[in-house]
C-alpha cells in the first residue's frame, strides 16, 4: 500500500518524462527525470499524504532518489 501511494505522489508531482509504473522500486528516480525542484513538490506532498514531516537530516538527495529510499524514509518516521 505504501509503495502504491508514494507512486501516486510521483506521479503527481514528479513531472517524470516517462510513465512511473514501469520504474522499477530501486530505479533512480532522478536518472529518471526528477529535477530538484520536483523533489520538493514530491517531498511536501509525501508529507501531507503520510501525515508526516521530514526532518532536516533526511532533507537529501539520497532520501528521495528511489521508491524504495522513500518507502524506508517513511517506514523509518512511522515506526
């Protein structure tokens, strides 16, 4: 469930050239077509969507740059 939602974020807020359904978890998101500024929107809209708020430790590239980065990001604030 969590991976399909933050998919859905991706979605909706990446700007991604490509469809995000065929990435694979672990692909790079930003080889993909995230730029910075998309990394932004998808941060906060994560934030809303998962009632949550990143804290400034977790404000890196290395956090957002898979699915499966985000999906332990976000395991990790829920715990």
């Amino acid at each position: 469930m969590t991976k399909q939602k933050i998919r859905q974020v991706l979605k909706e807020q990446g700007k991604f050239p490509a469809d995000i359904d065929t990435l694979a978890d672990d692909a790079d998101l930003y080889a993909a077509g995230m730029t910075s500024h998309a990394s932004v929107n998808v941060m906060l809209a994560l934030e809303d969507a998962f009632d949550l708020e990143f804290p400034d430790r977790m404000l890196k590239r290395s956090v957002f740059e898979s699915i499966n980065a985000i999906h332990d990001a976000i395991q990790e604030l829920t715990a």
